[in-house]
C-alpha cells in the first residue's frame, strides 16, 4: 500500500498527515477520472479502520488525464500526478 505524508489541516484545523487513495472513477473512452485521496491523523489510525479526517477530491481530464492507454499501474500514475498538486507537492511517499 502507498500513502503520502504531509500535514494538511481539516477544515476545523487538525492535521491530517497519512493521506491515502480511497476511491478511484476512471472513464477512459472520455479520458475523465474522479479520484479521492482521504487523510488521517496518523498510519495507526487508518490501520484502525477510523474515518478520514479530510476528504480531498481531484477530477482529471483532457491534458490533465495521467492514465495513458490504462496500461501499468493506475493507482502508481494517480499518485504520481496527485503529487504534483498543491497540497501534496512537498509530500513523502510511504510504501
């Protein structure tokens, strides 16, 4: 399992620092994909089974879709392009 780590504050302030890829909608006839990374406290927490403490959702598409053909690993290309947007642009990876 990958996860990203960086401390993003909720809407109510608290830290969210172990964000991982909870959902994933591709289309890719109409190259669109909905694709939502969750965020918890800490790996224990999530590991627990608690709900994420922020939900932050990406749509891609036209020369934003990072899926290619659909060869290889999706959820390896939705990190990498999810990694090259605010807020996880300085983030680490944990695999």
């Amino acid at each position: 399992m990958t996860a990203l780590r960086i401390a993003v504050p909720n809407q109510y302030g608290i830290d969210a620092d172990f964000w991982v890829i909870t959902h994933m909608d591709l289309d890719f006839m109409r190259k669109t994909a909905q694709v939502e990374i969750g965020g918890w406290s800490s790996k224990a927490k999530f590991t627990a089974g608690f709900k994420p403490l922020a939900r932050i959702p990406f749509n891609f598409s036209g020369e934003a879709w990072p899926f290619g053909d659909g060869g290889g690993g999706l959820m390896r290309m939705a990190y990498d392009k999810i990694k090259t947007l605010p807020p996880f642009t300085l983030a680490t990876e944990e695999v």
